[in-house]
C-alpha cells in the first residue's frame, strides 16, 4: 500500500518538472543588457560621423568647384565686339564715317542690327589709333599728364590679318583701356605694332587716297616684309556729350580703313588671304580694254541696257580692274 502511494506521488513530481522545462525562458543578465546597449549607441554614433563626413566632404567639392569657375572668369577675355568700351569705339567708327561721306562704310553695315560685331566680320580692314595715357604730372596734376603715343584701341580681323595675326590673337596687337580710370595702355601680350598717326593736322576730317608704310621689315627677320596700305580712308573720331549744359566735343583718335594692301615690292593682299603676286600692270591694262570690248558687245551688239545684269556685272568688273591698276602704280 505505501509503496504504491510513493510511486504514484513519484510520477507526479516528475510530470510536473517536465512541465516546468517547456514554460522556464532565460533572461538577460545586467552586464549583456549594457554590452548590448553600449553596442547600439556605438553603432548610432559611428553612423551619426559617417553622415557628417560625407556632407563636410560634399561641402568641400562645391567650394573647390565654385573656386574654379571663379579662376574660369577671371581667365575669360572679351571678344572686341563683345567688350563694351569696344563696342562703343566701332559704332562711333561706323557712326563718324557714315557722318563725314554721307554713305556707310560697308553695305552690311547698312543692313545690321549689330553694328560691332558687323564691323568685326567686314571685309574692309578698320583700325582706331589713339594715345596711350602717360604718367600725371606732380601729385597727378591733369595739366601736366603726358601721352606715351600712339596706340592701337581697335582692329577687325580684316586689320588683324593685315599684320599676319589670326582673330583670335587681338591682344597681341590692342591696348586695353582701365574700366575705372579710362586710360588705355599697352599690356605686355602686345608684340605688334602698326605705325599709323594718332591725329589728323589741319582742319581736314577726313581723308581719301591715304598711303602709308604701317610696317617696316625687321632686319633680323629674313621673313619679315614691309607692309604699306594703299587708296585707304582716315577720319576723325570724335564724340559730342552734354556737359553742364553744353555740349562738349572729344576727340578719341583716328580711324582707317583699306580695302587692300602690299606686302613687300610685289604682293597685292585682300581680305579673306587673297594674294596677287608679281603683278604686270600691263597685262591688267590689257584685261581693262578686254572688258571694254565685252560691255561694248554686250550694249551694241546684244542690245542689253546698262540696268540689264549682264551690263552691270561687267561694268563692275572693270571698275574692279582699273581700281587694282591704280594701286598696283601707287605701290610702285
């Protein structure tokens, strides 16, 4: 009897510890609860520095960029018909010609709605000549400021290619003038020169038929050549502004223009590198009395009019001839 009551309290209390290993779970203890924290918070602030580092890095590729464009336009140089001061030069070029010969100085410019820049592309060269501005006199007394000479404040890429430059090689030639002072100097990129008066003597505004030798061979340079314009056009250029009520007339220099010029003895060059070399005058004569004959053809025999195209065309021709005898005689 008592052994059957031990066995069946012995089954019970090892049910009841079977029951007990399902239900018990295992709790962290207090040192795993602060690795684990100590953990997350490592973890938190290792991100938290890594965000930092990249927007501080980001940061530092903007200033680098914004400094390089900054180096970009401070390098950039205007173009001659986008400076300003130079846009003004060439429009009162345009304006002073047209004023002084009742006629533009090219019929694009007749036509255009962007005068400088249609100056700039012209094919007749153009140049402006004025003074460089010399050092003041004592304690910078206006009264005795000198002028260093004549210099050149513009030239088109006809005039560039005048002296062997291409248009993208105006600094070599130009002075630049101070923004703030107004005074124009000769910076150290000028390595040419064309020796062309800053002032016209007399009463004389303007003058047609103009010859002068702008570039004198370097003995030096065994490629180096005289370079002369012939049958060219100079005027004065001046500007009229209203000061304290009256208007007050400025003189800015002298401009020039050509429609060809001679290299050496024998070279005739146009604009657009179109050269002429050893020219015989008499063999333009007899292109001259050529043409005679074709416009005689054309009006006596055809019975063409002088406004027909075919006549005019002609007519033009040999004015172009007898134009190119003229300077060929003036260059010898």
């Amino acid at each position: 009897m008592k052994s059957g009551i031990f066995t069946t309290s012995l089954c019970l209390l090892l049910s009841r510890h079977e029951t007990f290993a399902f239900t018990v779970t295992t709790s962290p203890t207090l040192s795993q609860s602060k690795t684990a924290s100590a953990s997350a918070s490592a973890s938190e602030s290792a991100s938290a520095s890594a965000l930092f580092a990249k927007k501080k890095k980001g940061k530092k590729n903007k200033s680098k960029k914004k400094e390089a464009g900054f180096a970009w336009a401070a390098s950039f140089t205007l173009k001659p018909f986008e400076s300003a001061s130079l846009r003004d030069l060439a429009s009162s070029a345009c304006a002073s010609f047209e004023g002084r010969t009742g006629k533009p100085l090219t019929e694009e410019i007749r036509k255009s709605s962007d005068v400088p820049k249609t100056l700039w592309n012209a094919p007749v060269a153009c140049v402006i000549v004025g003074d460089e501005s010399g050092d003041g006199g004592e304690d910078g007394d206006a009264a005795e400021a000198t002028t260093a000479g004549p210099v050149i404040q513009y030239a088109n890429i006809a005039a560039l290619e005048s002296v062997g430059l291409k248009p993208d090689q105006f600094e070599q030639l130009l002075a630049t003038k101070d923004p703030e002072s107004g005074e124009w100097k000769v910076s150290g990129k000028v390595d040419k020169f064309i020796d062309l008066p800053s002032v016209m003597k007399g009463d004389k505004a303007y003058e047609s038929g103009y010859k002068k030798k702008m570039v004198k061979a370097n003995a030096d340079d065994a490629a180096s050549v005289d370079i002369t314009i012939e049958s060219a056009q100079r005027w004065k250029l001046e500007k009229s502004a209203l000061i304290n009520g009256k208007f007050v007339t400025e003189t800015l220099g002298v401009a020039y223009a050509w429609n060809s010029w001679v290299e050496g003895e024998d070279t005739l060059c146009r604009p657009g590198k179109v050269r002429e070399v050893n020219i015989d005058t008499g063999d333009i004569e007899d292109k001259i009395k050529a043409q005679g004959e074709v416009i005689r053809e054309l009006k006596e025999v055809q019975g063409f009019g002088n406004k027909d195209p075919e006549v005019s065309d002609a007519v033009q021709e040999l004015l172009r001839l007898k134009a190119l005898l003229e300077e060929v005689v003036a260059s010898k």
